[in-house]
C-alpha cells in the first residue's frame, strides 16, 4: 500500500468521524452535556437505515431522511424528559445518567433486534471508483460527502437561522439568553434532538460499511470524544476538521511499520492525550 | 461555550459542621458497622472443615464467597476513586488502568521472576502508584472533561500496548499457579477494602484532605491559601493508584488468569464511579454502600438470555431515576436530615434541574 492511497482512504473514513462528531460536540458545547449515550444513538440510526433496506428496499443514503426524523424526535423527547432535570448538575451527573440511557438503549436494541449481525448490502457497495492508481469505494466516497453536507446544514442552521441564534446563546450564556426570552428547556430539547440526528446520519453512513449489533455503537463514543477534542469544541469547522485528522490518524497508524492495527487505539488516544496536553482547546478551537 | 463544572451543593455533606445530633449518628453508624465487620469476619469461617466437623451449620457457599469477595473489591476501587475524584475532585475515568499494572505486576512478577505472592502484592502497590505519578504531571494539568478523557484515553492505550507486547503475554494473556482458597481472597479483599477506607477516614482528617477539598471547592483559591496543588494532587492520584493495584494484584492471583479483557475492562472504572456517586461522593461510606449496593443487583439479577437484558435496562432506568431524584447519593439521604418526601424530591430536583 502506498502513501497516497493511505491518505485519501484516511480522508475517506474522516468522513464518517466527522458525522460522529458534529452531533456530540454540538451537545457537549451548547449543553455542557458529554452524552455517553451518543454510540447508542448511532446506533439507531444504524438499525432505521437497515430496518428501510431490508423492509421497503429503500436505499441507505436516500433513507437519510427517515434518519433524520426518527433520531432528532428520540433526541427531542430524551431531552425534555429526562436530561433535562440534570443540565445544570455537576457533569459527573449528566455522565451518569446519559450512561443510564446508554445501558438502556444498548438493551432494547438487544431485545428487539437480538445479537446479530445485520449488515446493508447494497448493489454498488463493492463497486470502486480509480482515480490513477488509486481505488476508491463508491460507499465511502457518498459517505464522506454527506458527512460534509451535513456539516454545511449544521452550519446554516446555527449561524443563519433563529433557532441556531437561540441555540448559540445559550450556549455562551444561559441566564442571559433566558433573560432575552429564550426558552431554555425547549432550546435544550431542540439542540439536543439535532444532535441525535447527526448521529442518525452517522450511523446510516457506517451501515453501508460495517455489520451493525447493539454494541457496535460503543467505540463511536469514544472517537467522538477524541474527534471533538482533536478539532475544538464548538464549532462545526472544528469538527470538520477535527474528523478528518482522525480518519487519517486512524489509517496511517494502522499501515506504520511495526505497528499494525494493534496499536489503533493506543495512537488515536496518545495524539488525543498530545493535544490535551500541548492545545487543550483544540487546534481550531477558541482558548477556553 | 464549555462551561467550568458548578461545584456540588451535596458534596458539603462530606465535612458537614458536627451537630450533636449528627454525632449520635456517627456513633451509631460506627457500632453498626463494627458489628457488620464481626460478623463478616467471622461468619465465613463456618465454612472451615474444623467447623463443618464439629457440626456448625454452613451460613456461607461458594457463592457468597464469590459475591462478597467482588463487592468488597468494588469497595476498594470505589473509595480509591473517592480519593481523586470526590475529594480532589478530578473524575478519573481511566483508574481502571491501576487495577490493570497492578494485575499484571503480580501476574509478572510470580510467573516470570518466581516471586511468592504475598512479596508481588507489594508489586502491585507500588507499580501503578509510580505510574500514576510519572503520567499524573501532565494529566492532572487538565480539568473536567478534559481529565476524564484523556484519564480513560491512557487507560485504553496502556491496555493496547499491553495487549500487543509478548512480555505481557501478548493477546493470550498470562496463566498463574493456582492457589485455591475462598476464605484467603475473600479475607485479602475484605482486609484491603478496610484499608480503603480506613485510609478515606484518615485522609480527611487531615491538612492532606482539607487541601484536596479547597482544591475541588476552588484550585486557584487554593493556590493562593497555599496549598501545593500540584503536589497534593499528585499524591492524591497516586494513593488512588496504589489502592487500585492492590485490588487487581488480589483480583489477579484470585482469577488466576489475566489478560486485557480482565485487567483493562473500562466496565470496571464506570461501575466504581457509579458506586460512589450513589452511595455519595466525598464521603467515608458512600463508595462503601454504594458498591455494596450496586454489586449486589448487579450479582443478583444477572440472569441468562432475555432476563439479563430486561435487568440491564431495568439497572439503566434505576440509575437514571436515582440521579433525578437522589442526586446526593444514598448517604445524604439516609443522613437523617430529610426523608423521602416529596419536598425532599423537590429540593433536590430545585438543586440540580432547570
């Protein structure tokens, strides 16, 4: 395997992180909530996407949609309540409860959908694009460009709509965005549920590449947390970057002689603790 | 846009000005948990052929055995925790990593330099407690998330390299020489869960402890009052480190098998912390009642098929439930100053909700 084609197959998988990554950021910047349910929630959307093609063959990225609504609504009513009653608790409060949630979702999802592997087939996920030397999967290509529309209507929404107006000054300063007249229950909700729906997104876009269990959804968590950090919380050109950086670091660390694919974790997380300790507000982030 | 954490109104509960009232309390919790220490001293010794022989009913089987030596173990880590996190108020979420090399120390140190296991139980003291201090310079210059991520971020790296070095055994882990004996781990457990305590009781009445909790309370306000932050931090990690090894060392000969999956299970670290939070954190027993507790319904229900996974949601909605409306942990409440009524429900909903 070459350089080149390490890096744009990096580029490739940063789409999906970066999809990972807007919802949980959004959360944890607005509602200083870091939400251990978010891989959960990916995980939904993972089940929608596979529930719509295997029942009504409908397409994984024309279902996105569905996604959208199905998780944005679960996000909505989770926020308004449960989450909700603990905003302004210790984060060691919102840790354990999201936790709470995460256990329970985890085991729904194995109750209803059992164990086993459900994969989404679709007829052009073998099918790759080459471009020179180089092959690149249809699947991660369409991933990488939703992930990035997404990361434009999140932009939109935050810095051209109302809403996104109410969401961001709550996110600076409650009490005075309340003062204004903002509803801060409902701005919760409504940030919340946009949240879950970027990991409705994310978890349609991982279907079309990996079996999808109950469990699966735990590792996202966890990269989430890393992809957030990397970039910088709080903004969604932070995250974009912040995604693709990983997606790169992820692939190269895997290729680099005496390393393998072992070492996947220990080196996304020693870059993690690398930042944390040289740029704590990440690298595009806004000195905290 | 990340706000700093707000300090938490119930952890005062911890260092509470002592009322008469709640001086009776302590003397009564004190008799009650002496008594419950004699009899968990001497309960399982029913178990002995000497006393199976001279005809003594049997009160304990393997079983309990098995519970109680985990809970116990629950008890340790969870008060090891207490220490960083309730205390000094960094939430570690990677302590899992000390009971980690403080499994594998012993693990090492019997298998491949032949050391009796009561010499590599100091192993798996020391191990984790130098690591803590070397990786706590840079680690405990962060704050909030920050520190919980990159704490559990180490915690997964270190069970990585682990995993991949022959040293280590590699991916198929090390098998030790057995050493069969229920009473043996069960007394090393509970021994070691005292000292947690002990050492939690200890601490806080001291400069040591005063100084975690103006660092937890506020760090900058404690500089200036001159306390060594760095330092007192350092030390606090540390001790939670060696206190954790000492429950995996134990951990370690008890399961005569270690490998990733055993020693850095991040389960382990998230279930600790969910002890002492409802058992009350920054407090002597609520790590204690809360791994108590928790461990107990965890053991209980823990069923095959569909039952445990209808228990696992059933423990998510409990903990949820429990941090709405309990969010003092269980030791505040039972602290006799409010019963469950519904002004109780709403006061603390009033102190933690919108």
């Amino acid at each position: 395997m070459n350089w080149g084609e390490q890096v744009v197959l990096g580029l490739l998988l940063g789409g999906v992180y970066v999809a990972v990554g807007l919802g949980f950021s959004l959360v944890w910047g607005v509602l200083n909530i870091v939400n251990l349910a978010y891989g959960a929630m990916v995980m939904i959307g993972g089940y929608v996407t596979w529930l719509l093609f295997t029942h009504t063959g409908i397409d994984p990225f024309l279902g996105i949609p569905v996604n959208v609504v199905v998780l944005f609504a679960i996000g909505y009513a989770l926020q308004y309540v449960v989450v909700n009653r603990v905003v302004r608790a210790p984060f060691l409060y919102t840790f354990l409860i999201t936790f709470g949630l995460d256990l329970v979702i985890v085991n729904a999802l194995l109750l209803i959908f059992k164990p086993d592997f459900r994969s989404v087939t679709t007829w052009y996920s073998g099918a790759a694009l080459s471009v020179g030397p180089i092959l690149v999967p249809y699947i991660r290509l369409w991933s990488l460009l939703v992930a990035w529309a997404l990361a434009a209507v999140m932009w939109w929404i935050l810095n051209r709509t109302r809403t996104g107006d109410a969401i961001q000054a709550v996110g600076s300063d409650r009490d005075a965005a309340q003062l204004v007249g903002v509803s801060l229950s409902r701005t919760y909700a409504l940030t919340f549920g946009l949240g879950a729906a970027c990991a409705g997104v994310a978890g349609a876009l991982i279907a079309t590449y990996q079996a999808i269990t109950p469990t699966a959804g735990e590792p996202y968590t966890l990269q989430a947390f890393v992809v957030v950090i990397l970039g910088g919380l709080g903004r969604v050109s932070a995250t974009v970057v912040g995604g693709m950086l990983f997606g790169l670091v992820q692939v190269l660390a895997q290729s680099a002689p005496h390393l393998g694919a072992g070492y996947q974790n220990a080196i996304a997380f020693g870059v993690l603790v690398l930042v944390l300790l040289l740029r704590p507000q990440g690298l595009l982030g806004r000195a905290v | 846009m990340a706000a700093q954490p707000e300090p938490d109104a119930g952890q005062e509960a911890a260092f509470a000005v002592a009322t008469p009232a709640a001086a009776r309390r302590e003397r009564i919790l004190l008799v009650v948990a002496a008594v419950a220490l004699v009899l968990l001293v001497v309960v399982p010794l029913t178990s002995t052929d000497q006393a199976q022989s001279a005809g003594l009913p049997l009160l304990v089987d393997r079983y309990w055995f098995r519970v109680a030596t985990i809970v116990a173990m629950f008890v340790v880590i969870s008060a090891a925790w207490n220490l960083i996190g309730g205390l000094a108020g960094y939430p570690a979420f990677g302590n899992v990593v000390y009971f980690g090399i403080g499994a594998y120390a012993v693990a090492l140190l019997v298998t491949r330099y032949h050391w009796s296991f009561a010499a590599a139980l100091a192993g798996s003291v020391v191990a984790p407690a130098a690591f803590a201090g070397l990786i706590g310079v840079p680690l405990l210059r962060l704050r909030g998330h920050y520190f919980a991520v990159a704490s559990l971020g180490v915690a997964v790296a270190v069970g990585e390299v682990i995993n991949n070095l022959d040293y280590f055994g590699g991916a198929s882990g090390i098998f030790m020489p057995i050493v069969r004996s229920d009473l043996l781990f069960y007394y090393l457990m509970l021994g070691a869960a005292l000292l947690a305590v002990a050492i939690t009781w200890v601490v806080l009445r001291t400069r040591f402890g005063y100084g975690l909790i103006a660092i937890r309370e506020d760090e900058s306000a404690a500089a200036v009052m001159g306390v060594n932050t760095t330092v007192y931090k350092i030390a606090a990690y540390a001790l939670s480190a060696a206190l954790t090894g000492l429950a995996g060392g134990i951990y370690a000969q008890w399961n005569v098998f270690v490998n990733q999956d055993v020693a850095f299970n991040i389960d382990v670290s998230i279930d600790s912390i969910l002890m002492a939070l409802i058992g009350g954190i920054g407090t002597i027993w609520g790590p204690v009642l809360g791994a108590v507790v928790l461990e107990f319904l965890i053991q209980t229900f823990s069923g095959r098929g569909d039952l445990a996974v209808v228990t696992q949601i059933g423990l998510g909605l409990l903990l949820t439930v429990a941090v709405i409306f309990l969010p003092r942990g269980v030791v505040d409440f039972l602290g006799g100053r409010s019963s469950l009524t519904l002004a109780y429900v709403r006061r603390t909903l009033r102190s933690s909700g919108v």
